[in-house]
C-alpha cells in the first residue's frame, strides 16, 4: 500500500509522451475483476472513440480486425465478445495484432496500474503479448501486488516469468529521500528529528509520507524538532480515505483481524485472534490478506506496515466494536501476560458493564500508580474502577483512595470525593481520610470547613487506626501520634488564614505545653516553628529566633509522614528567610526536597520548590528562581488547587519577569493564573501582592500599585511586615509616593521602616531601609543612608539587592558630581546585574552613566558565561527557528526571547544570528 507504484507510471507516461510515444493506460480494480477483457477495454477504448474511420481501419486490419468487437457496441448481440470455447484465443491473438499496427508508426507504451485486480482475459493477454513484443516497438508497464487479486496468482508467476519481463521490486523510501519530498512539500529543509518522525509515521511509504505531509502543510506545521508533536497528532484524511477503501475490498475476516490489530498495535497471532474470535486457519488466511494488502507485516509477531495505517483502521472502527475489541483485549492480554498496566489501558476505553473483574483490575493498577508516585495515572483509573460494581464495604475506601490522588494532582474535585469517603469511612481510616480532606479544603481556600474536619477528629477518640491500604505497611497509628499530628494541622491551617490567625497562637501554645517529648518529631518541630513565627511578630531579633531554628530543626525529620504543603523543614526555612537567613534557608530546603522525593510526598515537594524559588530570587539567582518557579506553577495550572505553591511560585515569576524587563509576559502570568482582580485573603498571599504591586508600577497604575503594596487588606495583620522582610517591595511604593508629591508621608514610612528593620536586627531589610530613605533625602543625608545600605550589604548572598544599592548610590554621587566614585558604583552594580540576569537594572546602570557623561563599560563575556536558557534559545536560533517559534517551544514570549538573545549577542560579542553558530560554545560543554 502507498509504495509509489502509481506515481512511477505516471513519471512514464509524462516520459513517453514528451518523446512522442503512443500511450495507452488501464487500471484494475476489485469490482471490475469479473469483466471479460475489461483492462484491455480501458486501453484501447480511449484510442478507438478518438481516431478517424482511414487510422482506426488501418490499425484493425488483417487479424487484427476480430478485436473490433470488444469496442464497437452498436449491433446487437447474443454473447459477449470474446468469451466462447474459441473466441478468446482468437481475440487475444487479435489484440496482439492491433498493438503491433499501432506500434507500426511510432512506438507504442502500454500502462496498467494494480495489475493484480486485473480480469483474467486481459491477464492472458498481457502473457501472451510480453512473449512476442521482443520484435516490435512495444514497452509493456505495470504494476502489480504480490499475491494480491483473485486471478493474479495463478497468471502474474507467467508474466513475470518471462525472458522479457523485469521485475523492479519497490522498497520503502530512505532517510534522504524523505528529507527530499519534505523540503518540495514544506519550502524548507527539515530539521533531523522532523525527517525520523515522517519515516517513522509512514514506514517510509511515498504514498503515506505525501498525504501527511499535505496535510503538515495545511495545518502550518514546520520542518521543526519542536512542531514534531503536531505533526504525530495529525491524522491526514487521505489516508484515511485509502485504508477505508483498502479495507473494503478485503475479507469480513481480514478487517475483523485488523481491527483487532489496530486495538493491540502489535501481537502475536494467536492474541491477535482471539481477540476477534478466529480460529486459528481463519487467523493465518486474514493475515495473508492483509499482509498482501501492505496493512500488516509478520515476522515474530505481527505489526501495522506505518503507525498511520493503524490509527486509520482505528479511526474506521465502530465505536461500538472498538470497545468490544479492547475488553476482549484486556481480558486476553490478562490471563497470557500478566502485564496490569496494558491491561488497564484497554480497560479505560470501555464502558461501565457491572464487571467486578473490571473493578478489581482497575482499583489495583491505581493503587500501583499511587504507590509510585503517579498520582496523573491513578485518578483515571480509580474513577472509571469507581464506576464499576464495588462492593459496599469497600466503596468508601476505594472513594478515600480516589480522593487522595486527586489531592496530589490538585484537581479541583478532591474536596467532594475526600468528603463522600470520609462519611463512610470505617473507623480504622477516618484518620488518613480525615487529614486529606482538611488538606484538600485548605489547598481549596475554606479554611473554615478545614478547620472543622480537624477539630472532629481531634474529637474523634476513633481517629486512632491502622495506615491506610495504599501505604507501605508499618505500624498503626496510636492515638498519641494521630493527635499530634493533627494539632499540627490545625497550628498550620488556622495560621494560613486571617481571620483564624489568632488562634494559630494560641494552639501553638497550648499544644506545645502538652507535648511530650515521645510526640513525632514532625508534629513537634511544626510547632516549635510556629512558635518561632509568633517570637518575630512580637520582635524578639532575628538572629535568636533563626540560631533556635537551625538548632531544633531535625535534618533527619524534614517531612512528615502525611502529604501536605506545610512540613516541618519547608516551615523552617521560611523563618530563616524572614531573619534573612537565605544560605541556610536554600540548603534546608534542598534537603527538604530530597527527603519528600524519597517519601513520596507530592505536595510537600510543589510547596518546597515554590518557597525555595523565592529564596534563590532573595539571593539574586534569577535563573534558577525562574525555573523553579515555573516547575512548581506546572504542577498547580490554572483549574487546579493552588494551595500556597500557586501564588509562592507566580510571585517568583512576576519578579523574575519585571527584572528582565519583560512587563508584558507579567502581565500575561497574572492573568492566566487568575490573579489579576483579586486574591485570597492570606499571609501567603504577601508575596503575591507585592509582585502584583511591582506590576502594576511598571504599568503606570500608580494607585493601584501603592495599594498592593503599603495598604491593602495586610494592614491589620501584626505579620505583615514579616512578609516584606522576606522580600521587601515596600520601598517601590514609597517611592512612587514621592514621585506623586507625598514626599513627607513617603519618609515618614521610609524612617517607620527602618527603626523596624533595626529592632529586627537583619541586614538585608536594614539595608533597604536605609537604601529607601537615602533615596528620599537630599544631600549628604542621603548619601550617608545609601552608602551605609551598600556597607551592610557588602557580604549579604543578596546580590540582586546589592546590585540596585550600588545603581542607586552610583546615580546619586552622579547627581552631586563625584563621577569617579559614581563609576565605581554603576560599574560595579551593572556587573552585578548582569550576573543576576536582571537585564533591567543593567540597562538603568547603563543609562545613569550615559547621563553623568561617562564611559559607559564594555565586556566581551566568555562564552561559558551563557545561562542554560540563553543557550537553549540562543541554539534553536542559530538553526533557524524565528522568534515566535521558540517562544511557543518554551512556552514563554517573543519579547522573552528577545531578550535571551540580546543577552547572547552582547556577551558574545556578536550583532546578530549571523554570528551565532560560530560563537556558540560546542554541544555539552
């Protein structure tokens, strides 16, 4: 099938004809394979109907005046031509002589395309013709499938046979020469990985590889690595137009076989079968014809000749035989294989059948999923195992399990199903379920109907069980670790909302001074942190309450036992970021990380890597804040539950963006993720806030922005300003307060902040302080703030911080006229800048120095000095890909990648893609 015979016949007929050539040309098909002489009725019809009386006589005279009959059908008559005892000798013999008078004048070329459906008549005619054209001006072409069509059999073997006849076997296209129809088909030449897809998709099949790359080009799919996805999810009609007919003129049996093909995708042919019902000489016949068809190949087992024919046949299923097909499949594949996971993926493409087998199947491979960690996996499979007849007893764990992997994946319907199951819970596992449930509605934002599933099991003198079916088994939970671990909850949860912080203390309080000291590490080490949170609300310094976290903290018990965003190692290492300890923050955080990986505690890991984002951004790592805040954004998309990893992570994002100057991606962030109007009403919203403020700065929206960050609805909350010392944006809106003409009330917050931050007894927000007021104080004043801002920084890991503060008292010495100091300044924070890849800040540095009048620097970067994504980027350019193309490839914005590149450009120093291959640093290094 698709193996370029016809497309052969016409290059020679376009050959032929130019040389002047008589052509004749005929097709066989499968319904006219019974018409007596009926491919030699194609030929020669067109050529009789054409020419005048004298040529026509010329051509039918002697011998050759017989075949007359075959064409002239305007007397009447009583048997059709050609088909008595003796009559097709003689026609044939006549049809001989019409060729060689034809030929007589100028040579004559005969075409015939799937010989092999050819009438037996006509088969004989050719026989007899290629033994006897050696003296004669007649070239015999055609095409045939092996062992295809009902006569072909038993009379192509003595065409071929012949002394005359070669025989060109057809193979599958090359690599190159699909590079080649694909650079004809697209304009221009494919990447590498663009030509295995095409060969892979079509087996290399010149029919196949047209009619997709037809339809590559209708859809604007590129010769592109990255438009190899789109390019496998096509599914060209013609194709599916040539399956369809193919399948019609084939045995029921055969397209039974290949249906049964096209659910399995390869099998031995015993499955293949039984799948459809056949015995086992009623497999080998369909094979055959399907082999003979060029659908199917068989060698160890069999195969579809290209993916694009199995998806066709797929698609020619019924619906309803298709699920049939794949229940017989599951069921089969079952009891010779074993293998759950195939399995159950033909499982999922039936409907619900009251099967309990069904049920049992699919509940266990989603109780593997979990247990592996794939939690995307085990929600499918548990809903439609739910959908089959589950014993009463244990719908409620099944519903438990089900609930506990949508919580994992974040999907929306966790808190309903966790609820159905916590209603019908036996007692040994209303604990797990119980927890899950408060999880999910907190990650949901109903923090109230969190806290009262907690407080009910806190109440609960049941809530003491065995672990739940789909953990590792170990010992049961006694009552004394499942109130600590729910008295943590409920610490974690009241202290995640507004209106319940409060009583965030007073549980912390009361509940530490009924610890014991056998109560688990984690549950303790939660407390004592939320202990440690309400010490810097009430201004104890923050090297005393950072010393006593790094010296309670446990590195062994950085997570607990149950999956929830708030751990003991994540909730640490964001007090040492509030005391602006971000050194020690990033390192409890990696091995936070590491221990959720090795417990398999999802969500613990989306929270760990949204809060580690922020605090590599504090450190001035934009690159790795970037990346991470985007690892953890894709875990919590749009439509799922966000939790505190969603706004952490977008937060980070905003930040990142803004720095690089990319304003419109922000925006574009924001809105996506929901945020632009409104968010909830929670401290962990902070950071958020104050990135949407940043935004909303850049914009213009002055009122807005100020509102974000100074007012708010964070100007009751005594923890506020624990939020700012972690990533202070206050100073942006004092600011812009002066920049408005409230210059008294802008130094007003300014001093306000910095006695703050001096209590506090952190450098960073000290220094931001100072950095701030400098900013909002004329004279010598001024300078003296920013210069001690840029002292106290001198050995802080912020760099990104140290960076503005050097831009910033750079620009001022400028505006009094001390240019040498202020060269220092700008040089020195331009560097730092571009090392923190805050192209923003970089450009201020430089525009500040054009200003003063000085010589703005110039560094040619070593290569190796290109950030992972600016090689990515820089790389795709170099091979061609325009802007646009990259920005979807990575899913970011053309301005993004505007920028990467003019980073490449000037650190290489190059002007344009031009230079880019010879300036790229070679492959791995």
């Amino acid at each position: 099938m698709g193996v370029g015979r016809t497309v052969l016949l016409g290059l020679v007929r376009k050959e032929a004809a130019d040389a002047g050539m008589r052509v004749l040309d005929a097709r066989g098909t499968a319904m006219e394979s019974d018409f007596c002489f009926g491919v030699v009725r194609q030929l020669f019809e067109p050529w009789y109907a054409s020419v005048d009386g004298p040529e026509r006589a010329r051509a039918l005279a002697g011998p050759a005046g017989y075949a007359c009959s075959l064409f002239d059908f305007a007397g009447p008559r009583t048997a059709e031509p050609g088909t008595g005892p003796d009559a097709q000798p003689r026609t044939i013999r006549a049809l001989h002589w019409l060729s060689v008078q034809l030929a007589a004048d100028r040579p004559l070329v005969l075409l015939v395309d799937d010989l092999h459906w050819s009438d037996e008549q006509s088969l004989r005619f050719f026989s007899y013709l290629t033994n006897r054209m050696d003296q004669h001006r007649i070239l015999l072409v055609a095409s045939a499938r092996a062992g295809h069509g009902p006569h072909a059999p038993a009379l192509l073997p003595t065409l071929s046979a012949s002394p005359l006849t070669t025989t060109v076997v057809l193979n599958p296209l090359g690599t190159d020469q699909v590079r080649t129809m694909a650079t004809n088909a697209l304009g221009e030449a494919p990447d590498d990985d663009f030509v295995a897809a095409c060969l892979h998709l079509t087996g290399g099949l010149p029919l196949l590889l047209r009619e997709l790359l037809t339809e590559a080009e209708a859809q604007g799919i590129r010769p592109r690595a990255a438009d190899v996805p789109a390019l496998r999810a096509l599914e060209p009609p013609g194709v599916s137009r040539l399956v369809g007919a193919e399948l019609a003129t084939l045995p029921h049996t055969a397209v039974r076989l290949a249906h049964a093909m096209s659910v399995l995708t390869e099998a031995v042919r015993a499955d293949a079968g039984a799948v459809c019902g056949l015995d086992t000489a009623g497999t080998d016949a369909a094979v055959e014809a399907l082999e003979s068809a060029g659908i199917l190949v068989s060698r160890t087992s069999l195969a579809f000749t290209a993916p694009l024919i199995r998806a066709a046949v797929y698609r020619h299923m019924p619906d309803s035989d298709r699920r049939r097909a794949h229940g017989s499949a599951a069921r089969i594949l079952a009891e010779r294989t074993g293998d759950l996971g195939t399995v159950v993926e033909h499982l999922l493409h039936t409907r619900p059948a009251a099967d309990p087998w069904v049920a049992t199947a699919l509940w266990g491979a989603g109780r593997d999923a979990f247990r592996a960690g794939d939690v995307h996996g085990a929600v499918p499979l548990l809903r439609r195992a739910l959908a089959e007849p589950v014993p009463q007893e244990s719908r409620g764990l099944l519903l438990a399990e089900l609930g506990a992997a949508e919580l994992r994946a974040r999907e929306t319907p966790a808190p309903a199903t966790l609820a159905r199951a916590l209603a019908v819970a036996p007692p040994e596992h209303r604990f797990r379920v119980g927890l899950d449930a408060a999880n999910a509605l907190a990650l949901s934002g109903r923090h109230a109907h969190a806290l009262s599933v907690l407080d009910a099991l806190r109440k609960d003198g049941r809530a003491a069980g065995t672990p739940r079916a789909w953990d590792a088994p170990g010992t049961a939970v006694n009552a004394e670790e499942a109130q600590a671990v729910v008295d943590a909850a409920l610490v974690t949860v009241t202290g995640a909302a507004s209106w319940t912080r409060p009583l965030s203390h007073v549980y912390a309080a009361e509940f530490s001074r009924a610890a014991s000291d056998s109560r688990p590490g984690a549950s303790r080490q939660i407390l004592r942190v939320q202990l440690a949170l309400d010490e810097l609300a009430q201004g104890v310094p923050a090297n005393r309450v950072a010393e006593r976290i790094l010296r309670d903290t446990d590195p062994l018990a950085l997570v607990g036992d149950h999956d929830s965003e708030a751990q003991p190692g994540t909730l640490a290492a964001w007090v040492l970021a509030l005391c602006d300890r971000l050194v020690e923050a990033d390192d409890l955080l990696v091995d936070t990380a590491r221990q959720a990986r090795g417990n398999t505690l999802i969500l613990a890991g989306h929270a760990t890597t949204a809060l580690r984002s922020l605090v590599l951004y504090g450190r001035g790592e934009l690159e790795q804040a970037e990346r991470s805040a985007e690892a953890a954004l894709e875990a919590t998309g749009p439509g799922l539950l966000g939790g505190a990893t969603r706004p952490l992570a977008l937060a980070t994002l905003l930040h990142c963006l803004l720095d690089r100057g990319d304003a419109d991606a922000a925006e574009d962030a924001l809105t996506t993720f929901g945020y632009a109007s409104s968010v909830q009403d929670t401290p962990v919203f902070d950071a958020l806030l104050d990135a949407r403020g940043r935004l909303h700065l850049a914009r213009g929206r002055s009122w807005e922005g100020l509102y974000d960050l100074l007012d708010g609805r964070r100007g009751t909350r005594e923890n506020s300003r624990l939020g700012r010392a972690a990533l202070p944006c206050w100073p942006l809106g004092a600011l812009e307060l002066a920049r408005l003409g409230r210059s008294e009330t802008a130094r007003n917050l300014a001093e306000r902040e910095v006695e703050r931050a001096e209590a506090f007894g952190a450098d960073r927000p000290t220094a931001v302080a100072l950095r701030t007021l400098g900013l909002l104080e004329e004279g010598d004043t001024g300078l003296a703030h920013l210069f001690r801002a840029a002292e106290l920084l001198e050995d802080s890991p912020a760099r990104l911080e140290r960076a503005i503060t050097h831009v910033e008292l750079g620009a001022a010495l400028c505006r009094t006229g001390q240019r040498a100091a202020a060269r220092r300044h700008l040089s020195l924070g331009r560097e730092l800048a571009e090392e923190c890849g805050a192209l923003q800040l970089s450009r201020r540095a430089e525009a500040e120095s054009r200003a003063a009048g000085l010589q703005a620097r110039t560094t040619r970067r070593s290569k190796g000095d290109l950030t992972p994504s600016e090689i990515r980027v820089a790389r795709m350019a170099a091979d061609g890909m325009r802007n646009q193309e990259i920005a979807q490839h990575f899913f970011i914005t053309v301005k993004t990648v505007e920028w990467h590149l003019t980073q490449v450009y000037r650190k290489l120093g190059i002007t344009s893609r031009a230079g880019l291959s010879a300036a790229l640093p070679p492959t791995g290094t």
